[in-house]
C-alpha cells in the first residue's frame, strides 16, 4: 500500500544535490473549517470543508508550488485576472463522480443550472481523526460522508493526505477508502471523475479554436479562445502521447509542464498499481482539467472497452491511491516511471 515512501526519497536525491526536509505544520481553524498546511511557515495547501451551501464537497484548495505558485485556478473562490470562468464545480483538488446509484456528485454547486437534471449528490465533511505535522512530511485523516439527494448516506469515506516536501518539490499523497453503508453501491461508467484538479491559466494548453464540451447528460459548455499570453501547458503521459491526446487514453501518469512568473513546472498525477481498473484512462482537457478516472472505461474509450459498473456491496469497502508530484524543473520518464515501482 506505501509504494511511495523509498521512491520519494529517490527522487528528492536525484533532483538536488541540495534536497532538504522542511517543516510541515498543519493547523486547523473549525471557524473557518479549514486546516492549513505551511512549509516553514509559507503556505502549501489547505483542506477546506465549508459546506454545502458554499461547496458541494471538500476540497484541497489552493495548491501552490515550492516556488510559491498557485497550481490550481482561482475562480469561483477568489478569481484572479484572464481565468476561464465555466465548470464552477471545478475547485482546488478533489475526488467525486458523476454516477453513484444514479447521483451526480461531480456537477453538483451551488451555481448548477437548469440544465443539470441531477438527482445529485453531495459530500459533507464529517470529522477529523488525526493531524501530524513534521519535518519534511505531514499528515492529515479525514472523514466525509456522500449523502443521496435525501441527506441519506450511502457511503462513509476515510481520506488520508500526506503532505512531503523538499526545497523543490511538493507531494501530495491521497489515499481513500470508501465504504458501502447499508445498500450496495453501483458507480456506473460514466465519464466524470475521480480524481481531479483545476489547473492555473498559466498550465492550460494554448487554445486555438472555441470549444464545446459535452457531458454524461448531453449539456454543452461551450469554452471560449482566450488570450494565450503566458499558457504554457502541455500534456505528457507515461505512453508517450502529448496533448490533446492525451484524453481517453490510459497510462500510469500523466505529466502537465509548463511556467509560471518564471518558475518551470512538472505537475504529475499519478496512478497506483492496486486501483481498479489499473493503469487508469486520463479525462485530461486542454482548458486545464486535470483528471483520472478509473471507472468509465466504456465511456472513456468511446465504446472499445466492456462497461465496467463497478459495484461495491452493502458493507464493503474499496481503496483508491494516488499522487499528486509538483516540481520546480524538469523531470525525466525515467524519473517518473521509477516512482510505480
């Protein structure tokens, strides 16, 4: 289950002759349910739980680079200059999906539209069970429960983050179990989710053309040409396709590079060898969606691979794990690829 820990170590020592641990410090506000994450005291990330009324599920929310970059976009929280403002249920880094017997918790906000025909779901932050701050890691278990659209559970989650970081990296390991309540649960392929984060207008690919985007139900988003001033992104997966491409395909990472007031980044979400449905299919988007999903594989593929629906019976549970890698300069395939082993 803990693949990461040796191959960080490895990485940190290949990147920089200069790798050092830095003290992660977690602090948890209840007023503003939120728990901070610092390294020597200069903001990294927070867990933010503020509700429903504000977001449908909680949320890793910003995320910055050890250079002090935002990696995920503003809007709808705090809009920043040039940022594309569609899929408001886009925040931060999260983890949901998009049918869960027959409920939608990946469209679900509070800006949803008419077009969005639910039911829905929604993922309320239940406790905290342990925080641990540290000097080079930290660590943080949550729980959270999905409630049906009649505030029913149908699945208890237990969400544990480890934070690490160096002088030039930052890493974010989510490992999560889900489990049924008292009815099984059927997650039927469907081309939202899992895991997910919205990326900084800096880290979109450069758009050339409008674009219109169609989901599960049939509702278009239509997303604009903006200025590409300063959009660097580009897509890169562990199967050698770039771009574009990228979605729909399957692979054991996908790396997103670009730069950022200077700063060159490799952004890597990366799969673990015990998920279903290994290794994953990406739902990657050039406007700086950055997605894997593991459970749609007859959508994903656009009908070449059998639907999946996976099921999870009354009372069981399933784990997902992944990783979230932000660096400061390059990393090589060779580099990454040691990180599954």
């Amino acid at each position: 289950m803990r693949y990461y820990f040796t191959a960080f170590l490895f990485l940190s020592m290949i990147l920089t002759s200069q790798a050092q641990s830095n003290q992660i410090q977690l602090t948890h506000d209840e007023a503003q349910k939120r728990v901070t994450v610092t390294v020597d005291g200069k903001p990294f990330t927070a867990y933010i739980y503020p509700g429903p009324t504000v977001l449908k599920k909680p949320v890793l929310y910003p995320i910055l680079s050890a250079g002090g970059n935002f990696i995920t976009r503003g809007w709808p929280l705090d809009p920043r200059p040039d940022e594309r403002i569609d899929h408001p249920h886009h925040v931060g880094m999260w983890f949901n999906y998009g049918d869960v017997n027959g409920h939608d918790f990946w469209n679900n906000s509070i800006q949803v539209g008419p077009e969005h025909k639910g039911p829905f779901g929604t993922i309320v932050h239940t406790g905290i069970k342990s925080m641990k701050s540290g000097k080079g890691k930290a660590e943080l278990i949550v729980t959270a429960d999905w409630l049906d659209k009649d505030g029913k559970a149908m699945l208890q989650e237990t969400t544990t983050y480890e934070f690490q970081a160096t002088a030039n990296n930052r890493t974010i390991e989510r490992i999560t179990t889900l489990k049924a309540t008292d009815k099984e649960v059927v997650f039927k392929d469907n081309k939202e989710g899992m895991i997910a984060l919205r990326v900084a207008r800096q880290l979109e690919q450069p758009s050339t053309k409008p674009e219109v985007f169609t989901d599960a139900q049939g509702v278009e988003t239509k997303v604009p040409v903006l200025n590409n001033k300063g959009v660097t992104g580009l897509y890169h997966s562990s199967e050698g396709v770039e771009g574009d491409a990228v979605w729909g395909t399957r692979a054991q990472w996908v790396k997103l590079t670009g730069v950022i007031n200077g700063e060159a980044l490799s952004v890597v979400l990366l799969d673990h060898a015990k998920n279903i449905g290994y290794p994953t299919y990406w739902h990657a988007r050039g406007y700086g969606l950055f997605a894997a999903n593991p459970l749609g594989p007859s959508i994903m593929s656009s009908g070449k691979a059998p639907a999946l629906n996976y099921t999870l019976p009354a009372g069981q549970a399933v784990t997902f794990r992944h990783r979230l890698l932000i660096q400061s300069g390059a990393l090589s395939d060779t580099e990454l690829s040691r990180l599954n082993k």
